[in-house]
RNA sequence: GGCCCCGUAGCUCAGCAUGGAUAGAGCGCGGGCCUUCUAAGCCCGAGGUCCCGGGUUCGAAUCCCGGCGGGGCCGCCA
C-alpha cells in the first residue's frame, strides 16, 4: 500500500545511495540527508560537503564518483529517471511517468481519501482547544484558536490517530463569578440580544466598575497618606476607566444604567464575589444555579457561532464537576503536599517548581527551560482556601490522561508559564510519562491595531461580526461574478466563500507570528487566501463536471507529460501526503495553507495554457484529465483539513 | 530587572530546527491577456544593507555573542 508517493521517491533514492556509499566508503557512516533542489536541478539533492570534509576531498569529485557508480544501477520503470553532479551536489530526477502512475495507485486505493498518511502506531489524542471564558462572546484570539485547533484535529485524524476534541468550561474562575454576580445585580433579566454578547457587555460593566471602586478606595488612601505620584497614577487611571464605562454605556444605556445603580448600593461586592467563588466550589445550589446558568447562556452562544464555522467539539468538560466537586483537586494536594516541593507561605499553599528542577537538572533539556531562567512557584489555593486555575488543570490534565495517550492543549504563549508549571507539578506527582505526552500547542495572541483586546473593558471584535461581514462582503463579489444563480446558491457560496477567507487569514500565518487584526486582511478574495484555492478548486470541478463519464477513463498515460507545468504539477502532487504528516506531526496546519496555495497557484497556470477536454490525441486529454482530478481532490482535501469548505463553483 | 517570541521588498508574510547552487509568494505599483474548460484568473516588469554590530565557517537570512525595535510572561487572574 503506497501512502506517500513522494517518499517512495526519496526511500529509492536513499536506497541507491546507501548502497554505492557502502561500496565507494566503507569507513563512513553518515546520515543521508536529502534537500530539496532549486528548479531545473533534479527533485531530490544530496550534498557531498559534509562527506567531503570527512574525507578532505573535493566534493565534486565525490559528487561525479558517486553518480558513475549510481547512473549504472538506475532501473528502468523505476522512480528515479537520472542522476546528475553538479557543484558538488547528486542531483536527482524522478522518472514523471512512473511517480504520475504511482500516485494513481495510490488514488485508485484510497479514492477521495488520496493523502491519508497513517502512522505506524496509532494513539488517542485529546486536542484541547477554544476553551474560552464563558464571559464573553468568542473574539477574534479565540477565532484563531478554535481554527487552529480544529485544524490540527482534523489533521491528526489524517495521520491516523483517534482524535478527540475537548472544551474545558472555566467556570470556577474570579472572572465567571464577575459575571454571575453583574447577573445576579440585574436579576438575571432576559437578554436583550444574543445571550454570549449579552453577559459578555454585563461582565465588561460589572468588572470595570469593581476595578473603578478598588482604584477610588485605594485614591482616598494615597490621598491620607501623602503619596503623591501614585495619587496621580491612580487619577489617571481611573479616568481611563470613567471613559471606558462611558462608551460602555453607549451600546446599551438602559442596562447600564441599572447595573451601575444596582452596584453602587452594593457594600462590598469585592467581598460578595469572593464568597460567591467560596459557594460555588463548595456546591451551594444557589449559586451553582446562578454560576451554571450564566456559563450555560454563554455557552449557548458559542455553540451557535461555532456551528456557523463548522466547528463541533466531543466533548464540554465542566472544571467544577471534573476537577472539584469530584474531589480529586483535593486528592491532588494531598499528594502534592506530600512532596517536598510544596510549602506553606503567606497563609497558601506553594509549589516550587524551581525546586523540583534543581534536584533533576536533565528536566531543563527535556522540558526545553532556558539555562537560568527560574521558574516561578505556583501559588496553589488562595488563603480563603479555594483553588486556582492551574492547580484544578493538575486535576484535569491526569483526567485528560484516563482517556488518552496523549493531550494537546492549544492554549496561546501568553500561559506558557502556567503550562510548564502544570507539566513539572505532573513530573512532582510522580506522572513523568504524562508530561512528556501533554504538549502545550501555542500560539501569538491577536491584536487589534495600537492595542490589545480585553474581555474585561468590553474592547473586542467579536467572531459573529467578522462572520457577518465576510459573507457580507464575499455576497457582493458572488453577485457580480454570478448573477445568474439563484439566491439560496448565492447566499450558499457567500458563506463558503467569507467563512473560508477568515479561516485562511488565521491559519496561514506560522503559530510564532502575532497578529495584528485588519478587515482587509482578513478579507481577502484574492491570491493566497482562501477564495483563491477554493476557485482554483471550483475550475477544477466544472472541467471535470464537463467531461462527464470520460472523467472515468482518466488516467496518465506514459509519455504523454511533456509540459513543464504538468511535471511541476504532478511534483506537487506527489508531495501532499508528506505535507499533511509534516503538518500533523509538527501541529502545523501552516504548512499545509501554504501547500495549498502554491497548488493552486500552479494549477491556474496549466488552467491558463494548457487545455484539457479540447486536447488531443484522447490519451494527452485524459493525462490531463486525470491531472485535473488529483488536483481537484487534493485541493478539496487540504481545504478540509484546514476546516474550509470546497465550493463546486463560484 | 529576569526570561520567551518576533524583526526578510512600501505593506502582509514563507524560508531559519539539520548553514551551501540566482533569498521566494501575495498586496500595492507599471505594462499586457477574455469569439477557446469560470478573468476571485494568467503572463511580463520594477522593487531587498534578510534590524544593527561582532564572531564561528571554505561558505551565514539560517549557528553563537552583544545591541536596538515590537509583543508577551514573571498574580492568593485565567
């Protein structure tokens, strides 16, 4: 069974080299490394430089000494046509027709499937991913980790793993019960608009007000005591706020306006909040009616913006159930207290994760922590005696565990810290095999231009907006290049089309890149972006939608690739199985975007000179044809594996 | 202050792990292509101190050291 035609390439061509090596010198052992040459030098280049230096020879002539010794062992029919030296590189060329019928093997095998590329040993994996705040509605940091995530998820499962997909609901967190507690103040009203960006503007009011009276408390001190910069400071800072709360007050003035007067009768809402986090982790049905119930509204929300971009998780993990009410966080520091990482201090609990690497140093290499950086210690409860975030991730993580081989957490690098303390708390624990299989997936967090968002000030571009104006934007464009369709078909392929864009613009750009958001960018319909491959792909279909039941005899026959474009084409082609288990393995769902592209940059290109059902004689057509076809299911499958739809027109 | 990530064409980015053959795309700019499978397209052109300075090397965008600029983290937040 041929998974990856490409690489049937490349193991002849280390085959054949291996063996002239162990001819030519014995005495050296390297290891093969093959590159990838510029155009018109081959497909497959091994450098003789290392080699040379070993040797302290010139490389050229180890270069034309290996190729006299291999050019008599090419096979004729085989994958590899020739081999050339050339400044002091083996140059290699694929024999076209033989990788053109090999990928046909491949396709007749797998079908529609044609890039499934297996690994050898199959695993459970849990892609954590989203896991958003129930606070707010999904912005656009959470858009480009639920497509990231999805993306990775659905490529894993292309590399043959059994993948599922996992929301961890927050809902034990300070900001959860900041939200409830705004709620609660307005008596849980009926939303006036979609329930995620309604509690989502009651939690952005609730929290800057908190802020505002902690600042103002904090003024009347400084102001006593004579501290005069930091009264300054703080004046300053609480203008900034009265400002915020002002533009607040603009989107939806009524409700502000009760909130705000419900919240200044309040004594001490720091104190009540507190208290709330106290009840909630310890099961008061009140406020667990409350808390879920907020959660559950927010949640709602995001299913239904979720399943506008087609993304569905297996499973929501509720934190207070899993991690708390279980009692297993509780386990949990019972055994970490038994370690001699844990120490009292300040009234909490503290792990000191730094301890723990001082007595196995190793753990710096294997955990990738930089020569002298020390790890901060992780605060474990608070002196009221409830949790934090991380320490109830312990508990989650070891669940995660019970139900996988190994998790994935799409998290951004904001929390890298936060994930390697939980890796070294897992390590204290005794779970040194679970950390090394729970890899932290992260990612530069999105900006908006001159600042950063912030659920707590209300200062986001939600998803349902981007969402809205891409299929705006990408309707405008399908009425003037297809006016003749209907209109369900128009407002279909308008979806398709601006749903695709964003995704693209997401996805596209490396993990290690931030990104600062701009509707023009996000919103492009042309080249290297997704309306541009998902055409290339539509050409692709109409050719084969004309061809009708020729389409069947489709096939290449030899000698009848000859054009540049179609070799580079079927090249490409013969690549896509090593992108996706590149892609996969590296969680890099990037590389397959820029695949994408390229194939369908080259596609228009053989579109634009070559035609295929006109051609003739009929096996030149049906070469073509074929090459239309795998172009036509590669195109489709890689914009499925970034989580965008393949239109059949456009 | 310490640590991490980024810095490549006017703009957005790929390439950097494993150093090697003319540093690649897109947008924008200039020019050309629709009686022939969808012009959301194709072709041609201009455009680069690969942030700066050292070092390692026969060879550095890529590795090392030191700067500069942008972002992040260092919480009884998540």
């Amino acid at each position: 069974m041929i998974y990856s035609p490409f690489e049937s390439f490349r193991n002849e061509v280390k085959c054949l080299l291996n063996n002239a090596l162990k001819e030519l010198y014995p005495e050296v052992h390297t290891e093969l490394e093959l590159e990838i040459p510029p155009p018109g030098h081959g497909e497959l280049a091994f450098k003789a430089f290392t080699l040379a230096r070993e040797l302290h020879e010139n490389p050229l002539v180890i270069a034309k000494r290996i190729q006299k010794k291999i050019s008599s062992t090419i096979e004729k029919g085989k994958l590899i046509a020739k081999v050339i030296a050339e400044n002091g590189y083996l140059n290699f060329f694929v024999n076209i027709d033989a990788l053109a019928s090999t990928i046909h093997e491949s396709y007749m095998n797998l079908g529609e499937k044609y890039g499934f590329n297996p690994v050898k040993e199959s695993k459970r994996i849990i892609v954590e991913f989203l896991s958003a705040n129930p606070i707010h509605p999904i912005h656009i940091g959470g858009a480009r980790n639920a497509f990231l995530g999805d993306s990775i998820a659905r490529l894993l499962t292309w590399r043959g793993h059994k993948v599922r997909r996992h929301y961890y609901v927050n809902d034990m967190g300070r900001q959860v019960a900041i939200a409830a507690y705004g709620y609660m103040l307005l008596g849980k009203p009926k939303l006036w608009t979609k329930s995620d960006h309604a509690i989502g503007f009651i939690y952005a009011v609730t929290s800057t007000l908190l802020d505002l009276r902690k600042y103002k408390i904090n003024l009347e001190r400084a102001k006593a005591l004579g501290l005069d910069e930091y009264y300054s400071n703080l004046l300053r800072k609480i203008d900034s706020l009265v400002s915020v709360l002002s533009e607040l007050r603009q989107q939806s003035t009524e409700v502000f306006d009760r909130l705000v007067d419900e919240f200044n009768k309040r004594e001490d809402p720091e104190a009540e909040i507190n208290h709330m986090i106290w009840a909630y982790e310890n099961r008061d049905p009140k406020t667990v009616d409350l808390i879920k119930g907020v959660c559950n509204l927010v949640l709602e929300g995001f299913k239904e913006t979720l399943s506008k971009v087609g993304i569905f998780f297996d499973s929501f993990d509720w934190e207070s159930e899993i991690t708390s009410w279980s009692g297993m966080t509780k386990n949990i520091l019972e055994l970490l207290k038994r370690t001699k990482y844990v120490s009292f201090s300040k009234g909490t609990l503290v792990f000191n994760a730094n301890a723990l690497i001082n007595q196995r140093p190793w753990l710096r290499t294997k955990l990738n922590i930089p020569e002298n950086y020390e790890v901060p210690p992780l605060t474990l409860i608070r002196s009221d005696g409830t949790t934090l975030y991380t320490t109830r991730d312990i508990a989650y993580t070891l669940w995660k565990f019970k139900r996988a081989d190994r998790v994935i957490n799409v998290i951004g690098m904001d929390q890298k810290v936060a994930q390697l303390q939980l890796k070294l708390a897992l390590i204290a624990l005794g779970y040194e095999e679970e950390a090394y299989n729970l890899v932290h997936c992260g990612y530069e967090l999105v900006s908006l231009p001159g600042m950063s968002m912030s659920g707590r000030r209300g200062k986001y571009i939600t998803l349902d907006h981007m969402i809205d104006e891409a299929v705006r934007r990408a309707k405008v464009e399908v009425e003037k290049r297809s006016p003749g369709l209907t209109e369900d078909e128009k407002q279909r392929i308008a979806e398709i089309v601006g749903i695709g864009a964003i995704k693209y613009a997401l996805i596209s750009v490396s993990p290690l890149k931030q990104v600062v958001f701009k509707w023009e960018n996000v919103l492009s319909f042309e080249r290297n972006s997704a309306p541009f491959i998902q055409y290339a792909h539509a050409r692709a279909f109409n050719i084969l939608a004309k061809a009708g039941k020729v389409a069947r005899d489709a096939k290449p026959y030899k000698g009848y690739i000859q054009d540049p474009i179609e070799r580079d084409l079927i090249i490409l082609l013969s690549k896509f199985p090593d992108v996706i288990s590149e892609a996969a393995d590296k969680l890099r769902p990037d590389l397959l975007a820029e695949y994408a592209n390229n194939l369908a940059l080259l596609f228009n290109s053989f579109y634009d000179k070559l035609p295929v059902l006109r051609a003739r004689p009929k096996e030149l057509m049906l070469t073509r044809l074929w090459i239309v076809r795998i172009v036509q299911v590669v195109l489709k499958n890689a914009l499925n594996l970034l989580g965008i739809e393949a239109p059949k027109r456009m």
